[in-house]
C-alpha cells in the first residue's frame, strides 16, 4: 500500500483542528473503501485522519419531528436499528444489502455518503426519505440538503476543513411508506449495476407526496423530479391498476429523462436505461403498500 | 509514513508493537504476532480469508489498518481449540462433512460461523448462508459448508444443556444429521 501519515483523532475538536491544518487530509473511518483504494493507487492521502474514536458520531436518535443518524453509524447497525426499520426502511432495506455482513459491521453511513459513488447503495434510500446533512468545521456548522451535498463521481459539497456529523431525516406523521431494491449480478459483495429507493405519502387516497431516487444510473445518485411531478395527485387505485395490467403509466416512461447511465463493466447503458424503470415501478408499488398499512 | 504505538489483546494475550501508519490488522496478526491462521487472500475486502472476531464481531481484517485496532481484542482461529488442545465442535464438524478441501477459507469461514453461533445458537440455513456470504469458497462449495455449521450448531446447543447423548463428550448415541 501506498504510504501515508495516519492521525488518530481524539475527538471532534481535534478532528476540525486537525482538518482546518491540514486541507489536503482525507478522513478514514471504516476503511473499507479506504485500504482498497489507497492500495489500488486511485486514493493517495498525504495525511489520513482516522475518526473511529469519536463517540460523538456514533449516534441513532429521535428527536422532534427528525431521525438523526450520526455518520460513524455502520451500515449493520442501521439495518438492525429498529427506528430505522420502522420509520426509515428504505434505509434499513439498502443498509441490509450492502457489501457483505462482515463489511457492513465496518463500513459507516457518512463514509458511504462522502465517497459519493453513483453506485452508492444507502444513497438512494437517504435522498428518497428527503435526508438534510449536518456539516461542521472550526468555522461552526450548516445544514445542507443531500441533493446539493452530491456534485459527481467521487465529489461532494464539502467545503475543506469541513466533515459530516450526522444525516437527518425529516419523520413524517401521516401515512408514509418506503423501500429500497437493488440490481446486483449475487446476493452478496455486488456492486449495483442500478438501484431504486421510493417514498410516498398519501392522503385521502391520493399520492400527497413522493420522492424517488435512482442509483447508478447517472454521474450521481439522482432524485426524478419529473417522474414525482407526474406521480403527485395520483389515486393510489389507478396505481396500482397499471401494476396489475403490466401496463407502463406515462410516468415510467419520464423516468427515463431523469437518468443518463453509462457503459461500464457492470452492465451497458443500454441495459440500464432498460431497468430503470421496472425498478422505479417497483418501489414506488412497494412504497405504497407500505404507506397503506402504516394508515 | 508515521509510527503507531499500539496494544492489541490477541487470543486473550496483550500485544505490543510499533506499527508503520499503512499496516493493517491481517500483517500485524501474520507478520508481527506471527498468527498464520489468519489468512491472506486478497487483501482487500473481497475474499474473507483473514476473518477475525474484533470486538464480538466478524470482520475482515485486512480492512483495518493496524492502528486503528489499538486498545482491541482479536479472536484467530488459533483461540478456538480447547485446554487440551482439542478442536472446536465447529472444527470437528468441518472435518467430519467434508467442508474442507484446500483449506484456505476455512479458517475465516470457521470464525465468521463461530460469531455466528455465539450471536444466534441455532441459525436457519438461510441465515447460515447469509451469514457466510463474504467468505469465499472456490473448491468445496457451500453445502457441506452450510451443513457443517448446522452440526456444529445442533452439538454446542447439546454441550451446553449437558445432554448425554452428545458425540463430543463420548457418551451416549451419536447425533444424526440428515
């Protein structure tokens, strides 16, 4: 492996002082990307700064109205968490499918976000339930929606001397359903070929809101503003009719506008572009069974 | 490259050493500690040859650099036999269904399924599977794999309640497995 200076941060004070010194540090927490990467030679750190010791981000918590999750919490205990099954199970469903058991005990939710991979699997899930981000440095802290945190491959909005404290996502109190699918080639250590996560909500048995996000199938993991456009205001019934019909409703066929997938080892654009949509249809269905148990 | 100054209880004995920043838990453990059940596979994340137990848990240990590991405990392979220098139930039973043939998984896989089984004593063979999914076979194949912490699991739930009719303690009748 590549060498690199490696500093063990103390706690959170430490870690900003630390990152306000040194702007060309990368924070190391799981390592599961990390050791990979750096020892592949596409990450060379000057300086590591390692934040497995800061208890302060190793949270779940309810508080008014939000689901807070700090960013040292690991994929395993997210899908295991039963808050997160309960009031967030698209994130519970895409934290369960990552890796391999024995990576998800490692691997934490703010290093699955800050690598920014389109291939990202909890991604999806935090943009589809509308996740804000909590950002500090020395300079004090902000707050930033997920859609404006992801830039490109690899490239978040982080600011430098900037890391992610928690990941909040707003609990709503009506009748709210989520899910989460992925497209693997197994079971197991699969990196997603495309993913979906959808969120509805629904409101005298119409769709009063809803959020879908695709992975893998754009520069970033994307929300599809158009196809929710044409899905607000919806009757749940005429949903779930075109399900039955195996019929394609219009709003599958704009999915395809909010995605621009690639060739690459894992599948063609081509068959992407084929895929997404049976995804998307899927979850916002499952979504909204979801939502109509929950009422 | 900076220096670390790291503890870590190996097998229940505290290990000291000075580690260079990059070196991970799997070369510490092989090449410091001098623990080769451990397993090097690939090295990076994929194979789950050099599982350890770190902390109750099963992980891959050449995902954690060595340093990180300070102040932890580390289960091998080489912690599982017993005062007498006996295999575990879980080593008897890979022996006995023929879930071994080259070996090299077999240490991770045994220690993957001994967190396992210390987590959930008598797992479906779904959960076994999905349990078992980070280790890699490529010889044996996963059935006899799967059947092996089956037994396993069926023996040390009798070893346990102190039923006789267990094989390991040598009395009474010997437990079938279908």
């Amino acid at each position: 492996m590549t060498e690199f200076d490696l500093l063990i941060a103390r706690d959170l004070r430490h870690l900003l002082e630390s990152l306000a010194e040194r702007p060309d540090s990368r924070i190391v927490a799981g390592a599961t990307d990390f050791i990979p990467l750096v020892g592949a030679g596409k990450w060379e750190p000057r300086l590591a700064i390692d934040i497995t010791r800061l208890q302060e981000l190793h949270f779940i918590r309810q508080t008014a109205g939000w689901l807070c999750i700090g960013s040292l919490t690991t994929h395993g205990e997210a899908a295991e968490s039963p808050c997160i099954n309960d009031m967030a199970t698209a994130l519970a469903e895409a934290c369960a499918s990552v890796a391999d058991p024995l990576i998800r005990g490692r691997a934490t939710l703010g290093g699955n976000l800050c690598t920014a991979s389109p291939a990202a699997d909890s991604v999806p899930a935090m943009l589809a339930l509308g996740a804000e981000l909590r950002l500090v440095s020395l300079a004090g802290e902000r707050r930033l929606p997920l859609e404006e945190f992801l830039i490109g491959p690899g490239k978040t909005a982080l600011l430098p001397g900037e890391a992610l404290a928690e990941i909040c996502l707003p609990v709503s109190p009506g009748h709210v359903g989520s899910g989460f699918l992925k497209l693997g080639r197994r079971r197991a250590m699969a990196i997603s070929v495309a993913n979906a996560a959808a969120w509805v909500s629904i409101d005298g048995g119409m769709i009063s809101d809803i959020r879908l996000a695709l992975g893998s199938l754009a520069p970033t993991v994307v929300r599809c503003p158009k196809a929710e456009v044409s899905l607000r205001g919806r009757r749940v019934i005429d949903i779930e009719a075109e399900v039955r019909a195996a019929a394609d409703g219009d709003w599958l066929g704009v999915v395809r506008h909010d995605i621009s997938p690639i060739d690459d080892v894992r599948a063609s654009g081509a068959y992407r572009r084929r895929v997404a949509a049976p995804l998307a249809q899927r979850m916002v269905t499952t979504a909204l069974e979801r939502a109509k148990v929950n009422i | 490259m900076t220096l670390h100054s790291v503890g870590i209880k190996v097998n229940g004995l505290l290990r000291a050493a000075v580690v260079p920043s990059h070196m991970t838990l799997l070369q510490f453990l092989r090449e410091i500690v001098r623990i080769t059940g451990v397993k090097d596979g690939c090295a990076e994340g994929d194979c789950g040859a050099c599982t350890v137990i770190f902390n109750g848990r099963a992980v891959k240990s050449c995902l954690i650099l060595a340093a990180q590991a300070d102040g932890a405990e580390v289960l091998t392979i080489e912690s599982l036999k017993g005062p007498e220098g006996e295999l575990h139930p879980i080593q008897n039973a890979f022996m006995e269904l023929g879930a071994v043939q080259c070996g090299y998984c077999t240490p991770g896989m045994i220690m993957t399924a001994s967190a396992l089984l210390d987590a959930n004593p008598r797992p479906t063979r779904e959960e076994i599977r999905a349990s078992i999914s980070g280790n890699l076979c490529r010889c044996t194949g996963y059935s006899k794999i799967v059947s092996a912490i089956e037994l396993a699991a069926i023996r040390i739930a009798s070893l346990k309640a102190g039923d006789e009719s267990c094989e390991i303690c040598g009395k009474g009748k010997r437990i079938r497995h279908e």
